[in-house]
C-alpha cells in the first residue's frame, strides 16, 4: 500500500487533482486508475515540485527494505505508468522531467489546496496552468459541478418517494441559485487570488551539468536573462549583484522574496551537454509559494542566443497575463553571434562580477578574445570599456584609459545603438575625465530610457547628482538604484555617500554600517564610515577603522585617509611618516595626486594641497569630481584658486 500523505491537502496542476491522503488521481472530476507505486512516486514529485528527486530517494521511498533485483526497471516502469496516465510525452513533458543519471523533476504548475477534492469542492478552482484572470473563462469542471449536485437532489428526492408538485419547481430553483452563487463566489475568490506582479527576482540558475566547470555559463546565461525580461517587462527585475547571493541557498521562496522586496520569483536550471544546451525555468508567486508558469528549452549551443530571446519573450508574454500593461516590444538590433565568441563573453562577465583588480584584468582578457572572435560582438565591446574605467591597479594613466573606454563603448553603440549599458558608461566617462556635466546627464538620461531597470545607470545619475550638490535629486535616483539591486554593496556604500556629501554624517553612518554588517570586509565602506567619523571630529573612532583597514589594503588610498585622520587629529608626525612612506612606494606618484593633495590638506599646507591638485587636474584624475562636495576640502574653499579649479572643471554652478 502506498505510503500516503496523512494530510487532506490536494494538488491541482492542469485537469489533474490528486488528493494526498487517499492518494486518488482525478482528470475534469474522473477518478483515474493508478497503481500503488505510480501514486508514490507522483505524491513524492508534487511534494518536491519544481526541485530534483534523485533516483536514490525515489528507490528509497519504493523499496525501503532495499530488497528489489532490478530497481532501475522497476523505478523507470513506475514512471512510464504515472506518464501515461498524465498523457505527459518525455521527450517534450508538461509535467516529469528526467534528468539523465540524476533523476527526476516535477516541472508543471502545481496548487495545493486544502480539503478533500470531490469534484463538486474543486470544480471552481482555476485551471492551473493559465494566467488568465479566472473570472473570465467557465471551467469545465464546474458543470460537473453542477451536474453532480443536480444528481445528487434527483437521487435524494426518487429515495424519499417525493411526488412531483409545483412547490417542487421552486426548490429545484432554490438549489439552481445555490449552485450559481456557488459558483459566482468561486469566481470571485479566483479574481482575488490573481496575483498583481509589480516586481520580479531571477534566482541564479543551477548547473546540472554532467561535466564539472560549467558554473560560468549557468552564471552568464542567469545575467543575460535578467537583463533581458528587465528590457522587456513593465516591472521592477531585481539586477544581478542581489541575487548572486542566494546561489547557495536553501533558504525558502517567501523569504527570499520577502528580503528582495519581490512578489514573484524565477528559478531554474542548465544543463549542457556536450553542444546540447537544455533550460527549464518556472514562474512562482512568492507571495504565496504557488507556481504559476514552468517550460523547459532545449538547443544546440549554436542557437542559444535564439533561444534566449524565445525564453524572455514567453516569459514576458506569461507574465503579462498578471499585469494591467502588456510586455514593452522595443525594437532591438539582431545580430547572429559567434558561438565560441558568446561563450567567451560569459567568461569575460563571470570574471567581471568578481569586482577584483585580477578579475577585471582576466575578464578584459576574455572580452577582447570574444572581440576577435566576432568583431561586431557589441556587448563585449561594452565590458571591455568597463573593464578599462575600473582597472586597478590602472596600467595606463587615468586619461588614456579613458579614452580607450570611451572608442569601446562608441564601438558598442555603433554596433547597437539600444544599449542603455554604452550609454551610462559614456555619462561616467564625460564626468570623471571630461568634466562634461551636461554631456554626462544626457549620456545616463539616455541609459535609463533605454534600460530603465539598469541598477548602475541610476547609481552613477545618483552620484552625479551628488557631487553637483543636488540632494533630493540624487538620492531619488540612488533609491531607485537600491529597488534595483536591495543587496549591492557599493549601492548601499553610495547612498551613504549622498548624506555624507550633504554633511548629514548620522544617516551615512546608517548606510555604511549596513554594508559591514553585510560584509565585513568590505573596506570603502569602512574607509567613508572612518572619514563621517572625521568630520564629526570622533578621532579616535575613525582611526580605528582606518587602522583595521591599511592592515588588509596597504596601498595610496587607505594610507592617505589614514594620514589625514592622524593629520587633523594632531598627531602630525605620524602622518607626515606615512607621507614619506607614500612617495617610497611609486616610482609615479603624480598618478596618486588627489592622495598627496589630502594629506597636505590635513596638515595645513594648501600651497603643497594645490600643487597636487592641479597635477590631479592635468592629468585628468577622476577624484576631482568630488571637489565640490567633498568635506574633506572644506578648508580650502575660501581660497580663490579653490574656486578657480571649481570653474575649469564644470562644477561651480548650481547648489
């Protein structure tokens, strides 16, 4: 005998209700003939929806004496039956999915209810693969619903011998009127349970792969997806950098929902295969653990890139079933991209999305490689421009590395003008090197056009706003950028940025004790705690922080701030040691001016302070752009040649 659920929950998924307790299997309201086994199997699959059984539980749970000769026939005979009766074709399955030497996968969309599912009870229930609102469709069911109510009072009245009256008529009206408003108020319960999806997470793909080292692909195809549906959707897609975080996580859907602000959740897999590349995806309400949507897409690699296009399309189109607004058709350049290029990409982002000077260097090293693969490979002339603006440590000074980033992302949009991505990249170029304001706020104003849902692009339009003195402004775009991408470090750490700018140090404080009690080794948050400290003159506690930074950075950055701090609180020989150490460790040290021009700040010299700066100003250092906003420059603002500076780069109008 089956081990069954004890519970009289019932699972709805397509025409199908299965109750767990008596383990009966329904289609339109018929009773189906399973045999014990196949009702296991099935109960343990719906149980486990959307998540892989291996072939170990399943023969565990079959024969758990673990006395069976050959249990992979008896397992894959279990399956055949329960397919059958599903009508579910395991080459192209609605329901079970086999994943080869793995085991199997209950992929269709399944609800679980609460009652025994007699068909007079569920026939009002929705059919559970469509989105469309269920008040405007009659489902089959419910007239058997109504048909059976109706045997049910002909059956009573023969039984009681009852002979036809006229008063008769009005009861059988009576139990009509019933059963409609029986039916209305199901109805109306379905418009109810309709889901309005404002906001959408894609979790990180898992990779089945047979073969080991396919992390990068399952990771690539998970961003390219994401931007994706964030192209073509009316709703907020959670970026990246958020949902990377839960790549290892066993946590459930709501929570995970509930932390990213999220009413829906995508989640998924990839296996590849040799040039077999195979995607299943589902849809889920997070917001009460429901799935709404699942499909499965298989291609040779060659084709991928067709295939994603297919998978954000359909999404979109499923999706939009809960929306008021269809998906958004804006009009995209196609180009047939090399196979081996595509995979270099991925490479390239993968190591990109590390955020280490070593992994800026490999993913420059890989973005260039899928270039000469494919010269008309416009994405990767975008990460390669990236890669050139936040190279560390800089192999070229900061003016040519500039200009290589911006013939990068000129290159992109010559290739693909619709990349929003191009278009911020250019915005940061014509503010940090430039000192091109205006150009600069038409460059991010077009990225958001194009890719309103690009975390970045509202980040960086926030910090400029920022650093022109425009606070309501930039901290309306940084909490955009903060919806966006709820768990990004550097977005937290920026957000904080805009109250330090605006000299409201406890709210920086706020933002940059949430990024270290996320990670506590995140250093530029600790280095601008350290410098709020400063300027609410808390000495001891900023070179504290700076102190436990330089034991993990030693470098120009952290030593300067470090010296600053030593500087304005006195101790001045030890900052003028560390300045000394500081010219020792560059042969260049003209790269690092804006660091000398601090630390003279901090020891009272502004002839040295400014002699740093314009060398920062000749060579085109991007840290001058905070010089309007930066408290830590306070002291020289009543000097005219403060103001001089301020002029010739862009930045003395407005606030």
């Amino acid at each position: 005998m089956a081990q069954l659920d004890c519970t009289d929950e019932v699972a709805v998924f397509g025409r199908f209700q299965f109750e767990f307790s008596t383990g009966r299997l329904r289609k339109d309201g018929t009773r189906l003939r399973v045999e014990d086994k196949p009702v296991q199997v099935l109960t343990l699959l719906l149980r486990r929806a959307g998540k892989v059984v291996t072939r170990e539980e399943l023969h565990s749970l079959l024969w758990p004496d673990g006395v069976h000769l050959d249990y992979n026939h008896g397992l894959n005979k279990s399956i055949n039956k329960l397919r059958f009766v599903l009508g579910d074709d395991p080459e192209s399955p609605t329901f079970i999915e086999t994943l080869p030497r793995v085991g199997y996968r209950f992929i269709g969309i399944v609800q679980i209810v609460g009652g025994e599912l007699a068909a007079p009870v569920a026939a009002g229930l929705p059919q559970a693969e469509s989105l469309v609102d269920p008040a405007h469709a009659f489902s089959p069911a419910d007239s058997y619903a109504a048909h059976e109510n109706a045997t049910i009072v002909d059956v009573e009245s023969k039984r009681a011998g009852i002979q036809r009256r006229p008063w008769m008529w009005a009861g059988v009206a009576a139990g009509i009127l019933v059963v409609l408003g029986v039916w209305l108020w199901r109805i109306e319960a379905a418009r109810r349970h309709v889901t309005t999806i404002r906001s959408l997470a894609v979790l990180p793909l898992r990779d089945l792969s047979p073969v080991q080292g396919q992390e990068y692909f399952a990771d690539g195809i998970t961003e390219e997806l994401i931007t994706s549906l964030a192209q073509s959707l009316p709703l907020r897609v959670i970026s990246r950098t958020s949902v990377m975080r839960y790549k290892q996580t066993s946590e459930p859907i709501k929570q995970i929902a509930r932390e990213l602000g999220v009413e829906a959740i995508v989640e998924g897999a990839v296996t590849r295969d040799g040039n077999r590349i195979k995607v299943t995806l589902q849809l889920i309400d997070a917001t009460e653990d429901r799935h709404l949507w699942a499909h499965s897409y298989e291609r040779d690699f060659g084709d991928f890139l067709g295939m994603e296009d297919e998978l954000s399309r359909e999404m979109s189109t499923q999706i939009g079933h809960n929306l008021s607004v269809q998906p958004q058709s804006k009009a995209k350049k196609v180009h047939s991209v090399d196979a081996k290029a595509h995979e270099l990409y991925l490479q390239g982002r993968y190591f990109w999305n590390k955020r280490t000077g070593e992994g800026i260097k490999k993913a420059a090293e890989y973005f260039q490689q899928a270039i000469d693969q494919d010269s008309n490979y416009a994405q990767a002339y975008v990460g390669l421009a990236d890669c050139y603006q936040f190279s560390e440590p800089p192999t070229l000074p900061p003016l040519a590395l500039a200009d290589k980033a911006k013939q990068m992302a000129m290159r992109a949009l010559e290739l693909d003008d619709s990349l929003g991505e191009a278009h911020a990249t250019l915005g940061l170029i014509a503010e940090n090197f430039e000192h091109d304001w205006g150009g600069a706020e038409r460059e991010y104003r077009r990225a958001l056009e194009l890719s309103p849902n690009y975390a970045t692009a509202h980040q960086w339009y926030g910090e400029y706003f920022s650093l022109l003195g425009r606070f309501d402004e930039s901290l309306a775009e940084m909490k955009i950028a903060r919806d966006l991408d709820p768990l990004s470090l550097v977005i937290i750490k920026d957000s904080g940025e805009v109250y330090y700018h605006a000299r409201k140090y406890d709210q920086a404080i706020e933002f940059y004790r949430k990024a270290l009690d996320m990670d506590s080794h995140f250093n530029l948050a600790r280095r601008y705690l350290a410098s709020a400290y400063l300027q609410k003159q808390e000495f001891s506690s900023a070179i504290a922080e700076l102190e436990t930074v330089t034991k993990e950075e030693k470098n120009h950055d952290t030593l300067s701030e470090l010296a600053f701090a030593y500087a304005l609180s006195g101790r001045r020989e030890e900052a003028e040691k560390i300045l000394r150490d500081m010219k020792g460790m560059s042969a260049r040290p003209s790269s690092q001016a804006c660091n000398y021009a601090i630390v003279y700040t901090g020891l009272g010299n502004k002839d040295k302070a400014f002699e740093w700066l314009e060398r920062a100003y000749r060579e085109g250092a991007g840290a001058l752009t905070g010089l309007k906003a930066d408290p830590r420059w306070d002291s020289l603002r009543g000097d005219p040649r403060f103001a001089d500076l301020l002029k010739r780069i862009g930045a003395d109008a407005g606030p």
